[in-house]
C-alpha cells in the first residue's frame, strides 16, 4: 500500500484520520509522496523574511498590476552612464538609531496601515552582513535585492543611512498610498540623483502644491513614480504624485501622523539592535485590509486552509532582525483568536517543532511569537536555496 502523506504539511498520514500534526482532514485521492520537508530553520528563515517584506510585497503588487493604467506612456530619455550622487570619500561611520526615532519617519503621510525600515548603513559597515544585502529576496511577484536601491534610487548602498517604505491600505479601493523615504549620509547632490532616475519635471505638480515634483523610473523593478527632494540628505517617493500630496505633515517631528498602534509596535515589539524590521496594524484584518493582493502577501507559503484564514484575520504583526555574528530574528503576530493563532503555531513549528535548534515558537491567546538564531552565512544560504 503506497504512503500517504498530508498535502498541506507532508507529515504521514493513518489512513484517512486527521492528519496528526496539522490537524487537517485529507481529500481526494491518495496525493503521491511529497519531496522531504525542509528544516524547520529554513521554515523560520523564510517566514521572517516574507512577514518583513509583505509590507513590499503589496505596495509592489499593486505597482505592477496597474502600471500600464498609471503612467503608460512614460517613455523618458535612453539610459545614462552610472554615477554617484556624493562625492568619492568615505562614509561616515554607522550610528543605530531606534526605529521610532529614525528621521525618514517624519516625511511620511497620515494613515499608514504597513511599515518596513531598513539601516542600510548597519548592514553595510558589518563585514558579516554586507553580503545579505546582495541576497535576492522575493517580493510578490519578482526578486529583488537591497543593493539595488541604487538603480531605485540613485544613491550608493554605502551612502544610504536608512530607508523607510509606508504603505497605506486602500481598504476597497484600487491602490494603496505609497512613499519610500531614504536618508543620506551626508549631503545628497541632488542633480545627480535626478540624472540617474532620467527625471523630468512634474507640470502640473505646481498647480497642486508649492513643492517641485520629479517624475522618475525606479529601474530596478521599472516602475515609474514620483520625487520630492525634500531636503540635502532626504528623497521621498510615491508610486504617484497624488501619494506626496498634503507632505510634509504638521507636527510630523513628533511623529503625530503615525498610528499609536504602530508607534508601539517599534517600541514594544522590535528587538533592540533591530536593523531590518516591520510593523503593520490592521485592526479588520489583513484578507479584508489588503483585498485582492492577499495572495501576493502570502506567496509562497505553503498553507492548509485553516492556516490561510488565520493569516487573513491578522490583526498586528512585527518582524526584525539584529545583525552581528549571530543573527537574531523575531517575529510577533497577534491573529483574531486563540484558534487562529494555534494554526499559525502549527505552520511555524511544523513536524521538526520542538527538536534541538529548532526555533522556539510560543502562543499566548491570540497571539504567537517565534524567535531564531543563525549566522549570516547560514542566513544568506537559507535565503538561496
């Protein structure tokens, strides 16, 4: 008699009983055997870094799907020699600041739902985690790497202090609001950065605002968007010109335009020495915030129907990673209820959950937590496969 096997998470099956480990109740015809299931670090791995670039993953989604209907003939000039915004010297040396108090977070609009934030300047000047950022990472429906931002961008990876992605749901509508803020280093030529995103002067930006307005490419995913040159050290882009209307916020110093909700996340939720982190606050759930891109967010993860709906009525999450010479990554979800949140322990320890070195996965009512070690070798191997 052929071996049966749980098609959502491969664990053998007792002829047609539940399966033991996820609980599910098989259908259909015998499935054939599945290939052997990963080690439940990788499972760790990649769950962290999807939970951290769901926020992306929407935004870009959503980018790419109404490209064509945005900005479809947007032709520019043909491409120029690269060139750096700054000059050749060297960069100065990286301070870690606490998420909460990173300066990119004062150009972003009022009603942000999702939060990424990268230190790129942590991640460089540690020799062990400079390699991540060539890592490619997959963000909804293409892969992208952290040193492209100098083709999204114009800027240096060496002279990118850090960077912040907002991301407001449209909550029924058809395109999220979207602004990506990143902070120089030091003094950003301005010139030079419009030069390498063969920007153009937005018109009819002036009839809205005082502000100058740029329309540029991101060439690293060719999708074009807007630019605010905001000040010597500060770019701030939307996928549309409507996405930097009405910034800066008042009181946006103090941060009043974001969420509290949010606000606490980075403060209650974040590791210290996070450099790499994401929050997001959704209080109807993910499925309903996100509409139709959920399958975007959940790509790639391979989901038994009740883990799907569980992940759907998520109502908070936070993920981070702490570089050093061992990695640390977090990762805090809080579902809708006690049942949703068992269904996501169940995906997050799988049938190598509480072996040695597995990571340790904890639930308290409706909300899971799941924390990992590993070194940045084994992390950018992880991230390959």
């Amino acid at each position: 008699m052929p071996t049966r096997t749980c098609p959502y998470c491969n664990a053998l099956l007792d002829g047609d009983t539940p399966c033991a480990v996820c609980g599910e109740q098989p259908v259909g015809a015998p499935p054939t055997a599945a290939p052997p299931r990963p080690a439940s670090n990788r499972r760790a791995a990649l769950v962290v870094v999807v939970a951290m670039l769901a926020c992306a993953g929407v935004a870009l989604g959503y980018a790419l799907w109404t490209q064509a209907d945005r900005r479809a003939n947007d032709q520019g000039p043909g491409p120029r020699p690269p060139r750096s915004p700054f000059d050749p010297i060297e960069p100065a040396a990286s301070v870690l600041v606490p998420p909460d108090r990173l300066t990119a977070l004062r150009y972003l609009p009022a009603g942000i739902d999702l939060l990424v934030g990268v230190h790129f300047a942590a991640l460089y000047d540690d020799p062990a985690t400079r390699p991540l950022l060539e890592q490619p990472l997959p963000v909804g429906p293409t892969t992208v790497r952290l040193a492209d931002l100098r083709a999204w961008t114009g800027l240096d990876p060496d002279a990118i202090d850090h960077a912040v992605l907002g991301v407001g749901l449209p909550r029924g509508g058809l395109l999220p609001r979207v602004v990506l803020v990143v902070r120089g280093r030091r003094p950003v030529d301005g010139e030079a950065v419009k030069a390498a995103l063969r920007a153009t002067e937005d018109a009819t930006a002036g009839l809205r605002e005082t502000k100058r307005l740029w329309n540029v490419r991101l060439t690293g995913v060719n999708l074009p968007a807007s630019l605010w040159l905001t000040d010597d050290r500060t770019l701030v882009f939307g996928l549309t010109a409507a996405d930097l209307a009405g910034l800066p916020v008042v009181e946006a110093e103090r941060l009043g335009q974001i969420s509290e909700r949010l606000k606490e996340l980075m403060r209650t939720r974040l590791d210290a020495g996070v450099a790499a982190w994401s929050v997001g606050s959704f209080p109807d759930g993910l499925g309903k915030a996100v509409g139709p891109t959920f399958p975007v967010v959940v790509q790639g993860l391979t989901l038994s129907p009740g883990q799907r709906q569980a992940i759907a009525g998520l109502h908070g999450i936070a993920a981070g990673v702490v570089p050093g010479e061992t990695v640390r990554c977090g990762l805090s979800l809080h579902l809708e209820n006690a049942d949703g949140a068992a269904q996501v322990v169940r995906y997050l320890r799988g049938p190598e959950g509480g072996k040695e070195g597995s990571p340790r996965v904890e639930s308290d009512g409706a909300s899971v937590l799941l924390q990992w070690k590993t070194t940045p070798d084994e992390l950018a191997r992880l991230l390959r496969r």
